[in-house]
C-alpha cells in the first residue's frame, strides 16, 4: 500500500540540507495552517503585552525606553511565544506523520491545552539562564541543551525539571551539532522575517508611529516563528534517531 502524498516520516535523521528544505516545504504546501497558527500566538500576545504593556500603540516611533525595548519582547518570545507554537506546530506534524490533512482549529486547542505543561519547564530553564548571564557562555550552553523541552513535553509527558533533564540527555553528544543547526536556521529566518518586515518598518520611520513598527516586528515574528517551530521539531526527531542508533 502506497503511503498517504501528505504523510511525514518523522523518525529519522536529517542533515542540514534536508532538516531546511522539509521545513520550507512543509510550511509551503500547509502555508494556511502554519500562517494561522503564528497570527493566533504573536498577534495577541504582542498587542496584550508590547502594544497595550508597552505603550507602543500610542508611542512615536523609538519612544519605548530601554532596555524595556529589547529586553521584554525577547522574554515575550522565549517564554510565550516560541514554546506555543512549537507545540501547535508539532501537534500539526504529527497529523501529517499519521497520513492526515492538519487542521489548524484543531493544533492551535491542542497546543493551547497542553501550555500549561511546557511553560513551567521553560520558565524554570529561562529563570536559570538569566541567573547565570553574567558568565556569557553557561546561558548559551543551556539554551541549546534545553531547546528541545516543548517538543519532549508532549512527546515524553516529562513534566518541570524532568522535562529539562530529558532535553539535556537528546542533546548529549550532539550540542555542537545542535547549537550550529539552530544558529545557522534563526539567521536564516529570522533575515527572511526581516526583509518581508522592511517596507512596513519604513513606514513606521516616516509616520513616526511606534504602532506601525510593532506591526513591522509581528509580521516578521509571524511569517518566520511556524517554519523554526518546523525546524525544531525535525532536529527533535533527528535527535532521537540519532540517539536510537548510538544505543544499538
């Protein structure tokens, strides 16, 4: 029997070359589902927090103080928004994997149900990161050996500080590997994000209108947040092959 054209075979290894075009495909051919995803996640929790928090809805162009500019969007997105839409999106492939059409209705309850689980995992490993800053090198080292705990959340049902040995451990071995494959994709997208963003940020210069250049950074953080959550979710899945066969 023929396999599904839209089934995805998730369990095996993928180097860069292939972890970067299934990603783009993948998004590409389900580009509604994964589009609707990313509006659902960035559009309310930037205009809730940046716009209304903020102020940006009302301030002038460049007006937000730092180092509340930089500093709480990056939060924003390490605690909210990058872990919800890695579930929502990996929910969405496991669809795929079992031969079914994804239905975004059905991956945005699915990640929002399961939320709770992978927030606090998170929320511990980025209270901890920033506990060691001062260092430079320790917050890199556990941002790449705890970059997996969205997806081993709802893969492995490990729960707070379990979650974050269990991304340790998927890591061992392959952190190198890891922290370039990660460095190399977010410089990929995030430039993809930046250019599609850089005649609205224009805009936003000449009106001088801070609301504009927060629709400027969301459509970036939009267009390029579902295909890293793709990204993601492979190299998982690349990880455990990877790990399964160094076992054998």
């Amino acid at each position: 029997m023929t396999a599904p054209p839209d089934r995805v075979d998730l369990n095996r290894p993928r180097d860069l070359g292939a972890l970067l075009t299934e990603s783009f495909s993948l998004y590409r051919r389900h580009f509604w589902t994964f589009l609707a995803i990313s509006v659902v996640v960035v559009v309310p929790v930037d205009s809730i927090v940046l716009g209304v928090g903020l102020g940006q809805f009302t301030g002038t162009y460049g007006s937000t103080p730092a180092p509340a500019s930089t500093l709480v969007p990056a939060l924003v997105r390490l605690l909210v928004v990058s872990p919800l839409i890695s579930v929502m999106v990996l929910k969405a492939l496991l669809e795929m994997s079992a031969g079914r059409a994804p239905r975004a209705t059905r991956a945005i309850q699915e990640g929002l149900d399961a939320f709770a689980q992978v927030f606090w995992p998170v929320l511990i490993g980025v209270l901890c990161e920033i506990g060691t800053l001062f260092t430079i090198i320790v917050p890199l080292v556990l941002l790449v050996r705890w970059f997996f705990v969205p997806q081993i959340v709802v893969m492995e049902n490990r729960r707070g500080a379990e979650a974050l040995r269990a991304s340790w451990e998927l890591t061992r071995g392959f952190a190198w590997r890891v922290a370039g494959l990660v460095l190399i994709v977010q410089l990929l997208f995030v430039l993809a994000g930046a250019l599609v963003a850089t005649p609205l940020a224009a805009l936003a210069r000449s009106l001088d209108s801070e609301a504009v250049n927060l629709a400027a950074n969301a459509l970036a953080e939009t267009v390029v947040a579902a295909p890293l959550g793709i990204f993601a979710a492979l190299l998982y899945f690349d990880l455990r092959s990877r790990q399964g066969a160094v076992a054998n």
